[in-house]
C-alpha cells in the first residue's frame, strides 16, 4: 500500500520505465499459503517498484504499461498514482487480465512464488503502445530484462524505448534481471548481449551476471561488461555489497547492516532507484553507490516490494558528467 508521506514528484519526469506491474498476494504471516487465514494484496513489478523508489526521493518518474480493465488493474493505478507517479500512459485494456502472482515467506527465509501472468494485458505491450511525448524531456530511460521475456511484443517495445531515449538524448538504465521462469539462460543471455551494448548504465545482480558471462567473477564481469559498451557498470552483491566500473575506474561499497531481513524482494529496484537518483542529483558513482545500498537496506526490513524505502530528497553537487554529456541531437543507435 502506498504510504503517508509521499513526496511530489517535479511535473515532467526525469525517468521513463516500463515493464509488468502485478497484483501480488501473500499470507500476513510467515505460513504456507495452504495454511493462510489472512493475505495481503498489494502491487509488485521491477520497474513500478523502481518507479516508486524514485517518487520517494524526489524524482519525477513515469510508468508505462497495460493492465486489465478490473479491481487489480485499478489498485495498480491508484497505488501508483497515491506513490506520485506519472501513470498517464498506464493503458487499461478491457480484452486481458492482469498479472497475478502469489508468494510465501517461510520463518526459515526461503520464499516461493506462483506466477498467472501468461496472457496479461501487460504481455501485450507494444511499440505502438509508446508515444514520443511520453518521452520528451525524460533524462533515462530504465528498462529491464524482464519485459522483453514476455512476449515478442514486449521485446520489441523495449527496442523502440532504446530508440526513443536516444531520440530525446535520455541516457538508457538497464537492468538485465534474469527470471528462470520465463525464459531458458541460453535465450536470456542472447537477448540480454544484444541490449546491453545499447545501455549508457548496467545495473546487474550476481545472477544476471552469472547467466549472461558464465562467471563468478566479479572482477571478469565488470570488465567483460565494460567491453560490451555501456560508460557505467555496477554489479549488485546483495550482502556483499556492490561495485562500480566507472570510465575504468573501480568503485565498491559494502552492505549496510540490517538488524532483520524480513523481505528481500525489492532490494534491487530500490538499489537501482537510490543509484539513478544520486546521479540525478550529480553525486559522483561513489555516492550512487552507497545511495542504492542505503536503500536495498531499508528494502529488506519490511514485508512488500517497496514499503521500505525510504521517502526524502537527496543532495548532490553539480549535473553529473555522463548526464551533460549526451545530447538530444544525439542520433539514435541501432537496435
């Protein structure tokens, strides 16, 4: 559920994402859902959760996506729109349901999920479905590895959202986030080389980066990475931390200490969210970093994807490099 205070995000959005927002529903506590006499219904989806991260701070973000014309589609909306984020181009559509998953959190830390999310309105996303307007004046544009696992529609909007960043000379975020349910690692890692290159920013997870490099390396990934493109690199390492490469220089921060791990999920959309918002602000990678960490910690401490993230405004110094950089004459890249 949305919280008390929300901040109010600038009236055009300085981050565009898009993806599956799902309605979520889990038992009140930490039981089998065959032992459940209560559940919770909320929201959850990759980018929406980043989305929501980034309105606490003080971003101006922008969600675009389907979902059903019914009660899970409107809480969707209204959760996002209470969280203040741009769900002007959430297309309701009365012919698909929307996305429904199920999870259990055990007292032993391990949680399952059932998806029932094959068919959604949100799989049939599309190119025709992004405006150029929705677009214009965003400074990223974040994308997930998510969306283009959904569907062949999904996979091409993805293309098309590449293509209109570089259009308004918006810098493309990229988080590959492997699913092993939706797609096999030889299909992910085929699709996931061929959008990274077109990244300005790689925020990875160990997983991503094992299935995408066959490696454990963490060092090896950051510089593999950097071979295929994308001017920043960061390798997320949940309790061990995250790196960064950096115009070839190497940044680190360690985990936050969190005195209970409650949820684990969302740690790393409120990451991506805490990074992207330090370099809105003009921190430096390193402040980025310990941004995103500060944030993946809050994470962890409730139950939901993103009821712990923090809500306040940060500070940096003047407009970050990469961000003056790019300019809106840019022409864009093939896809």
């Amino acid at each position: 559920m949305a919280t008390k205070a929300r901040p109010i995000a600038p009236r055009t959005p300085d981050v565009v994402t898009l993806g599956e927002c799902m309605a979520v529903i889990y038992p009140r506590t930490a039981i089998g859902l065959e032992r459940a006499t209560g559940v919770l219904l909320n929201i959850a989806g990759s980018e929406a959760n980043t989305a929501i991260g980034l309105a606490r701070l003080g971003i101006g973000a922008r969600f675009i996506s389907r979902v059903g014309e019914e009660p899970f589609g409107r809480r969707i909306r209204a959760v996002l729109t209470g969280e203040h984020v741009d769900t002007r181009y959430l297309t309701a559509d009365p012919t698909a349901p929307t996305g429904v998953f199920f999870r259990e959190w055990l007292k032993d830390g391990a949680r399952r999920v059932y998806y029932y999310r094959a068919g959604s309105a949100a799989s049939r996303l599309g190119p025709e479905d992004l405006r150029s307007e929705a677009f214009a004046g965003a400074k990223i544009v974040h994308l997930s590895g998510i969306t283009p696992a959904l569907s062949g529609a999904c996979a091409a909007a993805v293309r098309r959202a590449i293509e209109l960043a570089h259009e308004v000379g918006a810098l493309v975020s990229f988080d590959p986030n492997y699913r092993a349910s939706l797609w096999d690692p030889a299909a992910a890692r085929a699709t996931l080389t061929a959008l990274i290159p077109q990244a300005d920013l790689l925020l990875m997870g160990d997983e991503d980066a094992r299935v995408i490099f066959d490696t454990d390396d963490h060092e090896a990934v950051l510089q593999r990475a950097a071979g295929l493109g994308p001017k920043i690199i960061v390798l997320k390492r949940a309790a061990r931390g995250a790196a960064a490469l950096v115009d070839g220089k190497r940044f680190q921060v360690r985990a936050r200490p969190v005195k209970k791990v409650v949820d684990p999920v969302g740690a790393g959309d409120g990451f991506n969210a805490g990074f992207l918002a330090g370099l809105l602000r003009g921190h430096e990678a390193q402040q980025c970093l310990e941004l995103g960490a500060e944030i993946g910690a809050k994470a962890v401490g409730k139950l939901g994807d993103y009821a712990g993230y923090p809500t306040g405004r940060p500070t940096g110094g003047s407009a970050g490099r990469l961000l003056r950089d790019r300019r809106p004459a840019d022409p864009p890249r093939k896809p």
